[in-house]
C-alpha cells in the first residue's frame, strides 16, 4: 500500500508541479502536440481545391471577351464542324452562346464564334457548310449556282423552222419574179397568188390546196410577231395569200396585170390569217 502511494504522489507531482498549481505552458505542448499527425495538413485540402479552380473561371471570361461575329446556320452544320473552322473549341462556342452542356444546333439561326481577322460585323453564313459546287459556266466545278450564267435557251420553234425546207420555198418564189398575174395560173409561166403558193411548197415537197379559200385551213395557226420565212399571210377576207420572205416581206401575185413582186406585210386590220406550214 505504501508503494503505490508513493507512485501517485509522483504523478500528481509531475503534473501540477511542485507548487500544486497548473502550468500555463505545459498544458499549450501537451495537449496540441505538434508533428506529421497535426490536423493542419487536412485542412490544406480545401484551400487547393478552391485554387484549382481558379483557372476554369478565367478561361471563361476569355472566352467571352474574344471578339465574336455571327453566323447563319445551315443544314449539316455541327458545333464541332464549326469549331475546326473557326479554329475553337465545342466549349468555347458554348459558352458563347449560353448553350450549357447541350450540343443541339437549329439551320436558320445565328451563332456567335470567333472572328476572323478579316471578318466584318455582319451576319455571315455558315462556314462549315458552303454552298454545293455546281457546274459551269451560271453552269457552275467552284461556282456557286447563284454565281452561274444562265444557260442559253433552246431555239424557240420559229427559229427552228427558219432552214433548210423554208429556204427553198422562197427560193423558188423569189425565182418568179417577174412572170405575170394570171388567173388560177399555177406556173411555170404566169400565176395567181395561190398558185405561186402552192407552187413554191411543192418545190420543197410539201403539197398545199390550191385556193386560198383552202390554204386558210393548211398548217397551224401563228402570229404576226411570229412568222418565219415560208409562213402563209391571208388577207382581204381570206381572197388573197402572200408568202411571208422575212424582214417585214411578203412575195405575191397581186392582181391581174401585175407581175410576181415583194412588198411590205399588209396592215394588221386586212389579214384574217397566219398560216405555219410544217415541212
């Protein structure tokens, strides 16, 4: 018993020292030990967390403070196809935009990338999906469609009726210049004016009717902002027929005691028909 009296005694002793009062100091190094098992280092954690993300903050401000234009999309346009054009990044043109984390893009709207160093202020289009080539010449490889001539229109079918057959039926009326009128004369040596019809058709083996009454009838219809050499003009009730020869011409017999001659197309009011003759 006296043996671990003695024990406690030392304790206490060592404790509240000699004077039986706490000391102010001891208390401090026991009870907060310094060393690797301090909590200090744990509480280091945080603080490198927060900096860490330092760096992500200052990137978007970047990212927004760029220099922006605006471009119209188009069908097949993707925010990676614009970001290799534009040399960025899918983040960055989303968060130029407000796009969050979603990827999905419309045709039809704008959207802001980066400008280029000649870019202007305006709205561009699409850099990511140019217009297709097409062919050329406004026939357009490397022209645009809005860029190609227009290609030539096909001849309308006066122009192509203008030769060969046409050719030879004037030709032939142009040759009887001169013989005289003669009623229901059908050549070679005189003619009426159905008569030197008919005649120049047959030349170019095409068989007419040989009255004007009949002629009327032949071919189809056109106009007078139409015709084309070899085209039958039927004037004065449908009684008399000329060959139209171009350049405002007719070539006719007109009446009894004239001769095979031109003369101007009869006044709009006095013909009853134009005739197109299809070879």
């Amino acid at each position: 018993m006296a043996f671990v009296l003695s024990l406690l005694a030392g304790v206490l002793l060592a404790v509240h020292g000699p004077s039986g009062s706490p000391s102010a100091d001891r208390p401090a190094v026991a009870l907060q030990p310094e060393g690797p098992s301090a909590p200090e280092p744990a509480r280091t954690k945080p603080t490198e967390t927060t900096e860490t993300a330092e760096p992500a903050e200052e990137d978007t401000t970047d990212a927004r403070s760029v220099k922006v234009e605006k471009v119209t999309l188009r069908p097949g346009d993707s925010l990676w196809a614009l970001a290799r054009t534009h040399g960025t990044s899918v983040k960055a043109l989303q968060q130029l935009n407000d796009l969050g984390s979603t990827t999905l893009i419309y045709a039809g709207r704008t959207l802001q990338v980066p400008a280029q160093p000649d870019s202007s202020p305006s709205v561009r289009q699409s850099k990511a999906a140019p217009s297709a080539p097409a062919q050329r010449p406004d026939g357009r490889p490397g022209v645009r469609s809005a860029d190609k001539p227009a290609k030539p229109t096909k001849p309308t079918k006066p122009a192509k009726r203008a030769a060969p057959v046409p050719n030879a039926v004037v030709a032939y009326a142009k040759g009887q210049q001169g013989k005289p009128y003669v009623w229901g004369g059908t050549g070679p040596r005189g003619f009426d004016c159905s008569g030197l019809v008919m005649r120049a058709w047959q030349a170019a083996g095409v068989t007419l009717p040989r009255t004007t009454w009949d002629q009327i009838h032949a071919g189809t219809a056109t106009t007078r902002g139409r015709l084309v050499p070899g085209d039958l003009v039927l004037s004065y009730g449908g009684g008399h027929v000329g060959l139209y020869i171009g350049n405002g011409q007719i070539i006719h017999a007109p009446k009894p005691g004239t001769t095979v001659t031109t003369a101007p197309l009869p006044a709009p009011g006095n013909v009853v028909a134009y005739r197109h003759i299809r070879p």
